[in-house]
C-alpha cells in the first residue's frame, strides 16, 4: 500500500510538472501590456515591469541606462532612499533592480494579503511616476559603477567580453559595455538620469509580467497600480540590424596571468528567430551540454588543453552573438584555438549524427518542467515572452517544437547561420598584444 501511494504520488506530481501556465494577456489604458499567470498555491506574488531602456538605449552615453535604472530606489516623491526601503522592509517585500543591453526591469516580491501588496505596489509605483534623483545618490551609484569597472578590468574574463562585442558590432548599439566607460560615466549628471528615465518608464515602453497568488480582478489591480500613472508615451524605435561580418578578425590583448581567454564570435540570433530550435538542440551537442559536447570533448577530454570550453547563443533584441570559449594555458593558446576552430568548421559541415540529436532531444524534453517548476521561473518566462514579442503559447509549444528537430533541420540552420569563416576571435592573456585583420592567428 505505502509503495503504491508513493507511485500515484510521484504520477500526480508528474503530470503537475508536465503541465505548462496558462499565460492571460491585456493592455492598460496608458498602453502597458500585462501577462499575467495565476499561482494559488503559495501566498506570493512576484510582478517585473520591463522597459525596452537598457544599454542599447545609452546612444552616446554608455552607462546612462543602468545608472538611471539605478537610481529609482534611491529617492522618490520627496522620500529618502533609507524610506523607501524601510517601507518595503516592513511588509516583508523584496525589491530588485537590473539593467542589461536590452532591458531594464523592477521587480517586486510580496505577501499576496490584499493589504501588504497594496502597499509594496504603491511604494515601487512612486519609483516607476516620481524619481527624484537626488545629487549625493547619483554621485554615490556613480562612484560604486565606476569602482565595478575598474574592478572589471582587471578581469581577463570581462575584457574579453567587452572587447568582442566591440569588434562583433562596431558602431551599433550592442557595442559598448552596459556599465558604460570611466569618461562616460563621469560626464553623466542628474538631469541626464532624469530626461532618460521621463522619455522611457511611459506605459507604451512598459511590460508587466505577474505570477502569483491573485485572480484576474486583482492583477488587473495591481498592474493599474504599479504602472497606471505612467504617461503613455511611445515606445524607442526599433534597433538597426547589427552589421554583417565581412572577414575573420583576430584580436589580441595583453592581460597578466597564467592563462588566456578565448572567446570567437559572430552576430547570428534574435528572440524569435524561425531557426532558434534547430540552433539551440544544434548547440548542446556543439558546446551547450557541458561535458558531454563535442568542443569539451575535443578541447579537454582528448587533449587536456582548458578545464572547460563551450559554445552559447545568445538571443537578443536584433541578432546577439554566438559564442564559443574557452581559458587555457598561454603556452597553450594557439593550440586549442586551433581544435575550438576545426571542431566548428567539420559541426557546420557535417552537422550532428541522428543519435545525438535523439539524446539531446530526450534530455531538453526531460529537464523542461524543472525550468517552469517556480513562480520565479515562470516569471522569467512571461517577462521574456512580452518582452520580445513571442507567441503567448510559447510554453505550450516548447517540446513539440524541440521534438521536430532534425540531424538535417541542424545541419541546415548551421550551414545557413554560421560562417566559420568569419568568427572574430578575442585572446585576452600575457601573450604579445596585436590586431590581425587577415583571420589568422599571429605568431
């Protein structure tokens, strides 16, 4: 008997895990659009508005986006930073911040009780409809950004990045770091802050993810709370196209250290891209799956040249980079960019066996109900999903979608979106620092 109470457990629990939210979808009268996902189970609520007012919105002022971001938690409506946090610390709500290279958020997590919300919504929505953005905070957020970068820098990992999507999208506004640059930064005052965040937090520019333990009355309540105040404004004009890579390029910088980064590169996805299924299973084999893909084989497995070495895409407003990487010895360096290369060009070529892709199919089929197994995650979800534009069945479609991918559906997205033959390859070690336009790796 206790044996099978235990199976029809775990076959309750499975077909919970297999089922996938059910996204409601509308729009305020300012223009904010609002999905929303009812989870009664625990009394929470967890809400994120996203604005489309991160890095790429900077223009010629990289850091603009996330210092302002940064400063709406520090003073609002004539209440000091230390107020506005003791406000949420007495109800027991958690608030964070961020601002990436394509969207900046504020998030909140609350008791669902109808009186606390209430109070943590009123006390962000100050945030979002009445920055102050006083001088004493500015200078402050701006003195701890410029410390992060100088913090940074210092970092073969973080140089290596910057330095590729500097190469990756030259004037386009992926270019620059989101934390923006020492002469930036100090170049910002206040009412820069404050003209960026008037002409971005409007209702138009707003997304409004919900999950939590509310019917759709109450989080139409707090959706009208949070952002109902906003103007409705209109939303940035779409970003250019990135540009396209004519020519392998390789880049060199000196960086002490025992070991060097190496990161090869190339614009290739967007969110929503017809072929991002066939490219996602295609790079678990190529350098997503940790250590059973081919690169991590090939790289650390057969010839013990790095700890680890991967591949990632990563999807963006316009199309972000595919990346491979890699740290190994200096000594070294030459050597398994080498084989990080040959492995690239004979998986475009080639393409992954029909056995491969029935493996990796299995498993992203498998693990799929852990990635939507929280509110937290969900959240993360919806939030995508409005923000980019995706289908509201997105979740729905997720296995059919990966179950349809092909060895040749693959090899097709590959040959038709990769050029092995164009990476931009970044090396950040102590090896000579040097530009080599040609594609070839120097001496």
């Amino acid at each position: 008997m206790i044996r099978l109470a235990s199976v029809l457990l775990l076959c309750a629990f499975a077909g919970a895990a297999l089922a996938t939210p059910r996204i409601q979808q509308w729009s305020t009268a300012n223009g904010a659009q609002v999905y929303f996902v009812p989870a009664p189970g625990i009394p929470m609520v967890d809400v994120r508005v996203v604005f489309d007012a991160a890095a790429s919105r900077d223009g010629d002022q990289p850091g603009l986006a996330k210092l302002s971001i940064g400063m709406l938690n520090e003073g609002a409506a004539g209440l000091t930073a230390t107020q506005l946090t003791e406000r949420l610390d007495d109800l027991g709500a958690e608030l964070s911040l961020q601002a990436l290279r394509d969207m900046a958020y504020i998030q909140l997590r609350s008791l669902s009780d109808p009186d606390i919300l209430a109070a943590g919504v009123d006390t962000v929505a100050l945030m979002l409809t009445a920055p102050d953005v006083p001088q004493d905070a500015f200078d402050r957020v701006r003195n701890q950004m410029l410390v992060g970068l100088r913090y940074t820098q210092q970092k073969a990992g973080s140089r290596a990045g910057d330095a590729l999507f500097a190469e990756l999208y030259d004037s386009h506004p992926y270019a620059h770091p989101d934390d923006g640059t020492e002469e930036s930064l100090n170049a910002l005052t206040p009412d820069h802050a404050r003209a960026f965040l008037a002409k971005h937090l409007v209702g138009a520019n707003a997304i409004v993810a919900i999950v939590g333990d509310l019917d759709r009355a109450g989080a139409e309540r707090l959706a009208d709370g949070l952002v109902g105040k906003l103007p409705r404004g209109e939303r940035p004009a779409p970003l250019p196209a990135p540009p396209a890579p004519a020519e392998a390029r390789t880049l060199r910088l000196e960086h002490p250290g025992q070991q060097t980064h190496i990161l090869l590169g190339q614009p290739v996805a967007s969110r929503g891209d017809p072929d991002w299924f066939p490219l996602y299973v295609g790079n678990q084999i190529l350098g997503g799956g940790g250590l059973t893909s081919r690169l991590s084989d090939e790289v650390r497995q057969q010839r013990g040249l790095a700890y680890s070495a991967g591949s990632a895409f990563t999807p963006m407003r316009v199309a972000g980079p595919f990346l491979l990487s890699a740290q190994t010895r200096n000594d070294q360096t030459d050597q398994a960019l080498t084989v990080m290369r040959d492995t690239l060009r004979r998986f475009v070529a080639e393409g992954p066996t029909p056995e491969e892709v029935d493996a990796t199919r299995k498993n992203l089929r498998g693990g799929f109900p852990l990635r939507i197994a929280s509110n937290g995650k969900i959240l993360d979800y919806i939030a995508m999903i409005g923000f980019y534009g995706l289908p509201l069945d997105y979740l729905d479609q997720f296995d059919a979608n990966i179950a349809a991918v092909t060895a040749e559906s693959v090899r097709d997205a590959f040959q038709r979106r990769v050029d092995p033959e164009r990476m931009t390859t970044v090396l950040v070690g102590n090896g000579v620092a040097q530009a080599d336009r040609n594609g070839q790796t120097p001496p």
